[in-house]
C-alpha cells in the first residue's frame, strides 16, 4: 500500500489537502457501507463518501443500468440531440418536485448546476430589460467552488486570493424567529435591484452542518414571493432523502422558482447535475431571437449513462424497503442525539432526517482549521469507520444501506472518541 501512497503523492492534486502535510490511503473496492483498502482492511463509510452514496457502494442494480446503457448509447450531444434517459428522468424528476417545477437543464455536477440556475436569473431580468445584478444569500453557505457558486458561499480563507473577483451578493442569516423580521427588511429595501435569493434549505453542510426550521424559511421564501424575488434552492446536498423526506422542498409551504441538485442524483456512482425551473423562467428565453437562448453547456450534458444511473438509483430511492430504512436511520439517529447530550465534549447536537452533527468543545476555537479534525479522523479511521469532520464539527451521514448493527459501531466509536482523555 506504501508504494501507491508514493505514487499518487508524485502525480496527484488531491481536494481541499494541503499536500505537504496528508498521504492517501489507496481504496480497491467498495461494498455496501464498507470500503476497502489496499491490505484489505474495511472502513464503514459514515459520510457516503462526501455525501454522494446514497445506495452505498458499488451496488449491482445501479451497475447493471449502467453496463445495459453502456452497450446501447454511451454519448451523444445533447445539442441538437434528445435520447431516452434524459426524457424519461426529467419526466421522473418533475412528477416527485413541487408542482411547478417544469423544465430541466442538464449539468456536470453542484457547482455547475448552481452556476445555470444564477445565470437564469441574471439573463432573465436583462432580457426583460430590468437588468438586476444584486444576489441574497445565507452567511456560512455553500453552493461551490467554481466562481458564481464561490460569489454566494461564505466568504473567508477559501475565497480570500478572490474576493475581489466575486459579484456584489448580499448575505443575510440563515433564519430564525428572532432574525426572520431584520432579514425581510433587507429583501423589501433591495427589491428592486435583486436578481434572486439563493439558499441551502434546512441544512447548510459545509457550512458545519447548521440547521433551521422549515416554518421560519417558508415565511423567508414567502416574503420573497410578494417582493416579486426568484428563489433558487440548492438541494444538492439535502435532495433524495437526506432531510427525512424525499426533498426538503417537501416540508416548505412555498415553492422555488429553481432547483439545483447534484450529489446522491446517480447514487454517487458518476458526476452529473440538474437544475430545474418554472415555465415562466423558461419562456423567458423562449423566443425565435437565437440572442435570447440560455448560453450554457457541457461536452457532457445529459449524459446517457449518467440519466441511467439516476434512474436506477431513483427506483432504488422510491422502493419501500429504502423509505423504511430512511426512516429507520432518521429514529437511530435521533435515539443517539439524545445519548451525545450526556457528554461535555459534544455541543450543540442537532439533527434532520438522516443527518445528525454536534461540535466537539475546543479551546484552539479555529473551527474549520482546528486541528481536532485531523486527531479525529485519524482516531476514527484505525476503528475502521470513516468519518471526516468539517473542523471541529463531527457529523454521521449513513448512506441507506446502513444496518442498526452498522449504525451501532459507528456510534460506539463516536462513544468511545468523548470519553478519551487524549482527545
């Protein structure tokens, strides 16, 4: 294993490492929940994988798709071009989204999702020739990487060699009843030059997985239906289960105007992302003005093998036995949350469907860069479960496959990390 650890580290740039300081340790297969690496020993995957493994890994179903698809198309433009995956998932997609979602754009992944869905806005109010160019965010979000997407994320060491590259955005705070009052304020006094409102509903993940309640956005999203401002809502994260029901435009009053998804949309087996509008958005860029067309596209849009694995990971996704299990998950979950309040360590336990985070106490007080993170995974790691907190900020994010045995050792080794006193 040794020896690929040096290979890599000779030819490869890994994400969000400082590669000076991080080795990586090869993987060979994956399982289920588990992965493997090159000495064979097995890691209960708790984070899906950044999030992605719906279904856990290498999952015959969705490999079976994948190779019938493989041997009947495995590209084609999407310019000019149509194929049956694609219409038949978006025709699948719309049917489980709020009604008024009604056309689907093709992408790569979040970021580019998130990137169309700005784009819509911005050019919808030029072609209407009210050109607003002011964007509403949530503080500590995270939509991306690419440089629209890093505009509407927080702002801090990772953005700092670009800030000033990044478009005018006004951020307001995730809400609660005690803000919710000074943040519609700040949408009525910028109405008129907003071009749209984007946010991470219910669960802002990179952001240290901060959570709000669905009845305090739906008053924020309803304040922002009067004031005429569109909303994009970015599930790429929470979508396909992760909040406890099927999306989290499922526990809101009030629909967006856009989604963006990405992430568990092929049950992690291979990048794509989709971002969907209403129609009104769409015939805002219906015309016989080729101008007046929505600019955007990839080499690799609407993948057929991508649209293939959705499908199979959508029929998994909507079977009884995984809703039973979400479900099951989501009161696991919820059970442990309460056993973490007996431990001084663990702070400000919050929970949302599947998704259960609490911060370990630190005196460092650095969050993202505290060092407790890399002291954590690697503890965490030599008990064969693979967690990677963001900072000080632990989080178990089971993908659905995961058993109440497997779900019982993960918190076991969670139990066992607070009571240490070498931590």
């Amino acid at each position: 294993m040794q020896q690929w650890i040096a290979r890599d580290k000779a030819v490869n740039w890994h994400p969000y490492s400082q590669m000076k300081t991080s080795n990586h340790i090869p993987i060979v297969r994956g399982e289920g929940s588990y992965i493997f690496d090159g000495d064979g020993k097995g890691y209960l995957d708790m984070i899906c994988s950044w999030w992605v493994t719906l279904h856990g890994h290498a999952h015959p179903y969705i490999a079976t798709k994948v190779f019938e698809q493989l041997n009947t198309l495995e590209q084609v433009i999407f310019a000019g071009f149509t194929h049956e995956p694609a219409v038949v998932l978006s025709e699948r997609l719309l049917a489980l989204l709020p009604a008024n979602q009604e056309k689907v754009f093709y992408t790569d992944n979040g970021s580019t999702a998130v990137e169309v869905a700005l784009k819509m806005c911005i050019q919808q109010s030029y072609q209407r020739g009210n050109r607003k160019s002011k964007i509403v965010a949530f503080r500590n979000g995270y939509h991306g990487d690419t440089f629209g997407a890093m505009s509407v994320s927080a702002r801090g060491q990772w953005t700092a060699p670009f800030a000033d590259m990044l478009f005018d955005v006004l951020f307001i705070d995730a809400p609660t009843p005690e803000n919710l009052e000074a943040s519609i304020a700040v949408l009525r006094d910028h109405a008129d030059e907003i071009a749209c409102f984007i946010y991470e509903p219910l669960v802002q993940g990179a952001g240290g997985m901060l959570m709000h309640r669905p009845e305090d956005l739906s008053v924020l999203l309803r304040a922002c239906r009067q004031l005429g401002i569109p909303m994009i809502q970015d599930e790429v994260f929470v979508g396909f289960g992760r909040s406890g029901t099927l999306f989290a435009a499922d526990q809101l009053t009030e629909m967006p105007d856009i989604m963006c998804f990405s992430k568990g949309l092929t049950g992690g087996t291979m990048p794509m992302g989709i971002t969907t509008c209403t129609e009104a958005i769409y015939q805002s860029f219906y015309d016989d003005d080729k101008r007046k067309a929505l600019f955007h596209g990839h080499s690799f849009t609407a993948s057929p093998i991508a649209c293939a694995a959705s499908l199979a990971s959508l029929d998994l996704l909507l079977r009884p036995e995984t809703r039973a299990s979400i479900k099951r998950i989501v009161n696991s979950q919820a059970q442990f949350a309460r056993q973490l309040q007996d431990y001084p360590k663990a702070k400000h336990v919050r929970q949302m469907g599947t998704i259960l985070a609490f911060d370990w106490e630190v005196e460092d007080g650095n969050g993202y860069f505290s060092d407790i993170q890399q002291r954590l995974s690697t503890f965490f790691m030599e008990r064969g479960v693979l967690l990677r907190p963001l900072g000080n900020v632990v989080y178990i994010l089971p993908p659905y496959c995961a058993t109440t045995e497997q779900l019982q050792e993960t918190y076991e080794v969670v139990v066992e990390a607070l009571a240490s006193d070498q931590l």
